[in-house]
C-alpha cells in the first residue's frame, strides 16, 4: 500500500471510530432521557393528590447536584470534546430542578424549608467546586480536579441501587425493583461507558462502567426472582389442594 492509500484508510478508520464514538455519546443521551421521566408519575400523583405524602425529595437533590457536576466536566473550557457529557447532563439538570420545585411546592412547611436549604446548598456546592476549578492555571490539573469530583458523584449515584438490590435478595420479591428503571440504568451506563472507551477518558468510563455492571446485575436479579416468583404461584394450588 503506498502513503496516499495508507492516508486514505487512517483517515476512514478515524471516520469511523469518530462515528461509533457519536453514536454510544447519542445512545446514551437517549436512554437517559428514559431515566429522567421515569419519575413523573410520582408528581402526577404528588399534583393530582396536592401532597408529597410519604416521597423523599433528597433523591431529586443528588441527582441535581450530580447532573451539576457531570455537566461542567463536560464543557470544553475544562474537557474538549466530550460535549455530549454537557448536553445530557444539562437536559437531566432541568428534570430534577423541575422536580425539586414540584415537590417543595407540594411539600409541608418544615419540609418547604428543608428542600429549599438543601436547594441553596447544591448551588453554593456547585458555585465553589466552579471558582474553585477555574483558579486552576494548568488545564490537565483543572481537568483532573472536575473528573474525580464528577466520577465520585457518578459512582455514589449507581451505588444507591445496592441498597434495592439487597432488599430483592432478601425478600425474594422484585416489587420494588422496576424493570424498565434497570435496562434504561444499564443501556444508560453502557453507552457511556463505550463513549468514555472511545474518548480514552477514564473519569467516564470508569464510573459508567460500574453502573453498567450494577445495572446487569439488577435485570439478571429480575429475570431469576421474577422467573421463582411465577414457578411459585403456579406449585402454590398444588400444594394447597394435597
């Protein structure tokens, strides 16, 4: 092969890896948008019943918090060229403010109060972790401060499954694990975790890796638990009737 042919076929295969890497960044922006209106049928029922009622709002605070995060170690003053970091995380940051606003609307006093300090706080947070990381002269130190904080929210937002995880194991029963929640967590992960593969950044790949695998671990629990769960109530009659 001479030089122009082999220009030629680095120049399609660098085509093609640009390509594939849009792609998973696409995929994933997709199958999180399935994760972000996975709670509005929480707040028909907080609007149509005018009250938060048992539900916890500090779920909505992390996320928001998280998305935060993720979004400003996407923008390209700090990481060029993943910007489909930015967007997804952009898109999931006004979800869970419109939550929050919801569900402190809703709320009684004392947890008007609460959600709307918590509120403050996830935006004093976000604003230091912001000066703070822009006062750094070096763009790869700047680059490394964000990625740690970002893959370590990452990271404990994909541990809070563990704790529905535990909860199937032990009772046996999948109730509280919905299935549609799980595959969107695991494509979700596993887009992203191919994306952070192509772009060779650790700081996504890394964390969506392990959401990835907690999130096959969840639809494997569903499939084996929803599977005994059937084999039960068809020997149940059975065994009643000896």
């Amino acid at each position: 092969m001479d030089s122009s042919g082999f220009s030629s076929f680095s120049s399609s295969l660098r085509s093609l890896y640009s390509i594939c890497s849009d792609a998973a960044g696409v995929a994933g922006n997709v199958f999180a948008f399935a994760l972000f209106v996975s709670p509005m049928p929480t707040f028909r029922r907080i609007i149509r019943n005018k009250s938060t009622e048992q539900f916890s709002g500090l779920p909505y605070i992390y996320s928001l918090l998280n998305c935060l995060i993720c979004l400003w170690y996407g923008i390209p003053i700090i990481t060029p060229g993943v910007t489909l970091v930015a967007t997804v995380n952009s898109i999931g940051a006004v979800f869970q403010l419109t939550y929050i606003i919801i569900f402190t609307s809703y709320a009684e006093k004392a947890n008007k109060v609460k959600m709307s300090a918590l509120l403050l706080g996830v935006f004093v947070a976000f604003g230091i972790i912001m000066i703070t990381s822009l006062t750094i002269p070096d763009p790869h130190v700047r680059q490394m401060f964000v990625g740690f904080l970002s893959a370590a929210s990452l990271i404990s937002m994909f541990a809070s499954p563990l704790f529905i995880i535990n909860l199937v194991i032990r009772t046996r029963s999948v109730e509280y694990m919905p299935f549609f929640l799980s595959l969107a967590t695991f494509l979700t992960s596993t887009s992203f975790f191919a994306y952070g593969i192509f772009k060779d950044d650790p700081f996504i790949y890394v964390p969506n890796g392990i959401g990835g695998l907690l999130g096959f671990v969840q639809l494997a629990l569903y499939t084996y638990y929803s599977r005994l769960s059937a084999k039960d109530s068809l020997t149940k009659p059975l065994v009643s009737s000896t």
